[in-house]
C-alpha cells in the first residue's frame, strides 16, 4: 500500500509546485491584461495585439508544448532508461539541430509573406488597409517569439522529464513582467503604442530563453545542435509529432477559429473573447495543465516497463482531482462572470460595457471548462503509450464541428462572440 501511495504523494507535491509557479504566471498573467487593456481598451489596437499575438502562440503549440512535448517527453524518458548518456545527448543534439532549422527557415518565410498569414488568421483586419498595414508591422515584430519560445518549450520539456518542474512553470512570469513594464512605462511614451508593446514580447521571449541555459547545464543536458537524421529515435519522435499537432492543440485550434471569425465581428469582439479565454486558463493552467504536465513523463515511464496498474492509478487520480477542482469552479465562473471581470478589467478605456460583453462570453465558456481541463488529463496518457491516433481523430471532429458551430451560432443565429465562446465549449 505504501508503494502505490509514494507515487501518488509525489505526484501531489510535483503538481503542487507547478500549481504554485502557474499561478503565480497566471496572476502576472492577469496583471498584463489589466495593464494593456487599461491601455487600450476594447480598441482596434487591442484587438490587433490579441489576435495577432495568437498566431505565433498557435504555431508555439504546434512547434513546442502541445505537439512537441507531448511525443518529445515520452521517447525522452524511454531513452533515458534504456540507453547510454552519449546516446541520450545526441538524441537531444539531433533534435535540437532539426528543431532551429525548422523554426529559423519557418519563421523568415512567414516574415516575407507577413500580409497573406493575416489574410488567413485576421481576414478582418485584412481588408482594411489601414489595419492590414499594422497588424503586418505587428506580425512581423512579434513573430520571432515563436522560434524563441519554442526553444523554452524544448528546455522545459528536457527539465520535466528529470522531474524539475519549477524553473519551466515559473519562466512565463518573465513574459508577463515585461509586457506590465512596457505597458505602464515604455509604451505610453512612445509615437505608436502598439508598436512599443510588440517588442516587448520580442524581448522578452529572449529573457525567456537566456534562464534556460544553467539549469540544462546542470543536469548536463545542454544541447549542441546539429542536422542528424541518422539518429534512430528522430524517426519515432516524427511519428509521434505529427498526429500531436492535432491532438495536442485541440484548444488552441478551436481558439483559433474562434479568432479569425471574431475578426470578422464588430470592433472589440477578440478582446471580449480574449478576456473570456484569460480566466477560463486561470483554472485550466493553474490545475489541470500542472497535473497534465507531471504525469506525463511519470506516465511514459511506467508505460516502459509495463506496470500497468501504476499507469492506471495515476490517471484515475489525476481526473478525480481535476472534478474535484473543476465543478465548483465552473459553477463560480457562471455565477461570478460579470462582478469578477468588472473588477478585474473595469478601468482606463475598459468600460462597463466591454464587461458586460466579456462576461457572457466567459459563461459561454465556463459550461465547457471541465471538458477543456479533462483534455489537459487524458491526451498525454496516450501519447506516454506511443498511441496517438484515437486523440487525433477526436480532435479532428471537434475542430470541424467548432468551426461549423461558431459560424452558425455567432453570424447565422447572430450571438456573435457569445455564439464563438458557445462553439468551443460544446465541441
């Protein structure tokens, strides 16, 4: 009995540190959007930050933590336990070679071809020319965080699978902090604000990379990149990482559908929807995404030497604690919508109004937050079993009936944003 209990105990006090440190980035998280939106309001200019901002963060999913992470830490830990040290490292050398490449050559294309990714993600913005013009300027600034952020993704996933948990949860605080100092003291100052804010996310996505290079070093796991496909375990990680494109970023995908048809929406629709999805994430990353990210490598490693009633003990733990936390968290949210965003937002050039919009769409949200925090649950444990065909097809029909539901609800029966927030929560 005390053997099943200590992996269960040491779960808890893993999930607990990375809670402490995710919520800690969630409150300075909150904190950013006070400051930006005390900034700008639900303007056109907030609206171009949000949305375009959200494609380098769509694309960080892709890249790092929803995809990456999900088939990096399961082949990660199996190597670990089964293979030499040299052989770990040039497994990570090879990867790390291959992953700079790929965002290096990704992100000088989307550069160039700056005014046709917001044709795809902002059509709205797209077809105004004064909007285009600087929601491309804004792209352009803001898009080398994607390669940069990727990288922290792949330092933290290396630390997790070592169980060092800290250091990766606490790095988005360094996001959040000098995001607040550009908006409270650089941005006001400047000609164009937005512009200002744009490379505050540039810099800090470099701040964010710099801390990772002690604690690899540390555990000895630094990486020296190189191009080597020969390696044998690059091909098992490919095809792992593909079906995790989908299956991994299944939130942000329909997030992401949810933005583009919002850009279409009248002005300060993605910000209503924005501040909706910042307090559905305040319990969904301070919970269940701290839960999802320490037993993922528990889970790939017990999956290696095939006690099965260890893997099944651990997920079945981790969904009562999420209900646990989830039910009467859902009930808060719909109960508390508009006092706490009024609160929270209700200053500057944020007025009654914006809260009363974003509160409806926050309860749109809410009837879906258990089902977003039990997804954070279940898609590692098939990942950590090398299995993921069966949350790839699910996350196939869920972004097809998003799409089709977020069209019909927010243009055909005309909700608008509500209708969006709605769609994501019933797929």
């Amino acid at each position: 009995m005390s053997a099943n209990k200590e992996p269960s105990e040491q779960n808890f006090l893993s999930s607990i540190k990375v809670s402490f440190w995710t919520f800690s980035s969630r409150i300075f998280g909150l904190l950013r959007d006070i400051s930006t939106t005390n900034l700008f309001g639900a303007s056109l200019y907030h609206d171009i930050f949000i949305v375009v901002l959200r494609i380098p963060n769509l694309f960080r999913r892709f890249f790092a933590e929803g995809a990456f992470n999900q088939a990096f830490v399961p082949i990660l830990s199996d190597i670990e336990k089964t293979k030499d040290p040299e052989q770990v490292r040039d497994f990570i050398d090879s990867l790390a070679g291959i992953l700079i490449s790929t965002l290096f050559a990704f992100t000088i294309i989307c550069l160039l071809f700056a005014p046709f990714i917001i044709f795809i993600f902002a059509p709205g913005f797209f077809f105004d020319s004064d909007k285009q013009v600087l929601a491309v300027n804004v792209l352009r600034i803001m898009f080398p965080y994607l390669a940069l952020i990727s990288l922290v993704a792949f330092a933290a996933g290396i630390q997790n699978t070592h169980s060092r948990f800290s250091l990766p949860a606490a790095t988005p605080i360094i996001f959040n902090l000098t995001l607040i100092i550009f908006a409270i003291l650089i941005a006001p100052r400047m000609n164009t604000p937005l512009i200002s804010l744009s490379w505050g996310v540039f810099l800090a996505g470099v701040l964010q990379l710099i801390i990772q290079f002690a604690p690899l070093k540390a555990i000895d796991r630094l990486p020296v990149p190189k191009i080597n496909f020969n390696n044998a375990d690059i091909p098992r990680f490919f095809k792992l990482v593909v079906p995790a494109v989908l299956a991994g970023g299944i939130t942000q995908i329909n997030l992401l559908i949810d933005t583009i048809f919002a850009s279409l929406l009248e002005t300060g629709s993605p910000t209503w929807l924005y501040i909706s999805d910042r307090l559905i994430q305040f319990p969904l990353g301070i919970f269940a995404i701290a839960i999802g990210t320490v037993i993922l490598p528990r889970l790939s490693s017990l999956f290696v030497i095939e006690d099965k009633t260890s893997f099944s003990n651990t997920l079945d733990w981790s969904i009562r604690l999420i209900l646990l936390i989830g039910i009467p968290a859902v009930v808060g949210l719909i109960m508390l919508a508009e006092p706490i965003i009024l609160t929270l937002f209700e200053r500057g050039a944020f007025n009654s109004q914006d809260s009363l919009q974003a509160s409806y769409s926050l309860i749109s949200l809410a009837f879906g937050l258990v089902a977003f925090m039990l997804i954070k649950i279940l898609t590692p444990s098939f990942f950590a079993r090398q299995d993921p065909k069966k949350p790839m097809y699910v996350a196939l029909g869920s972004m097809i009936l998003n799409a089709f539901l977020a069209w019909f609800l927010g243009f055909n029966l005309d909700y608008g944003h509500v209708g969006l927030a709605l769609a994501s929560s019933i797929s």
